[in-house]
C-alpha cells in the first residue's frame, strides 16, 4: 500500500501555523505567570470566596484561550466528532484556526487575481525544486549504499 505523500504548500501553511500558535502561547503564558501570582495573592489577603476568587477567573480565562488558540488542533477534531453526533457547534469551535483560515483563503484570492502572492510563490517553488534537486543529485544509487 502507497502512503499519500504530504503536499509541499499543506506542509509549509501547517509549519507557520504552528510556529505563530507556539509565539501566541508564549506570550500568552509570560503575561498569565504574574498576573496568577497578583490575583492568587489578593485572593489569599482578601479571603476571598471561590465564587469571587481573581485566581479562578483567570484560570477560566486560561482555559478559554487554550480553547481558542487550540494549539495541538484538539479541540476541532473533539468538535467535528460531537457534530457528527449532530450536536450544535460549542464555543470551542470557535478559535484562531477561523482567523488563519480567512487570511488563506484572502491569499488564495490573491493569488487567482495573479497578486504578489503568486510571484512569491512561483520563486519560492523554484528555491525549493532546485533544493530538492540538489538533494536528489548528492544520494547514491541503493545498490551503492554502504
């Protein structure tokens, strides 16, 4: 059986994505460490109840974003699978992945009008193709290998 290969562009769209995800959720992360300790030290001076506790709103607050940056894509497939069950569409359906996915489809746009994406595009193909040739060329034969 003949695994499907990956297409370049899916790939490379995936690999950003990801990146701009991870960059998201480090700051996310640097900005959540202080403010936790802020309220988890008001709550700890003022008594505060669980109901009015600054400490668990942000931890909601955290869930929430982790929700909408759905870094690892978790959250879609567990929603995909609860809609094919025919529920109705969750706030967790809601994320990053929709802004990403109406910056894509504006640059395919773009590029079916023949923009500056399409130029950008076809240069890049032609980097990457002669880094694969060149990959291709500097391999031996199988029946020469070690």
């Amino acid at each position: 059986m003949h695994e499907p290969e990956i297409a370049r562009w899916a790939l490379i769209r995936d690999m950003l994505i990801f990146q701009i995800k991870l960059a998201m959720d480090a700051i996310r992360d640097l900005l959540l460490s202080p403010v936790s300790i802020v309220c988890g030290l008001v709550d700890i001076l003022k008594g505060h109840s669980l109901s009015r506790s600054y400490f668990h709103k942000l931890m909601d607050f955290g869930h929430q974003t982790d929700s909408w940056l759905n870094l690892f894509g978790s959250h879609s497939k567990d929603a995909q699978n609860l809609n094919v069950m025919g529920s109705q569409k969750s706030k967790a359906d809601v994320n990053v992945d929709q802004l990403f996915s109406q910056v894509e489809s504006l640059l395919k746009e773009q590029h079916g009008k023949g923009g500056l994406t399409a130029s950008a595009k076809s240069t890049i193909d032609r980097y990457l193709n002669k880094i694969v040739e060149i990959k291709n060329s500097t391999k031996l034969p199988r029946d020469k290998q070690g």
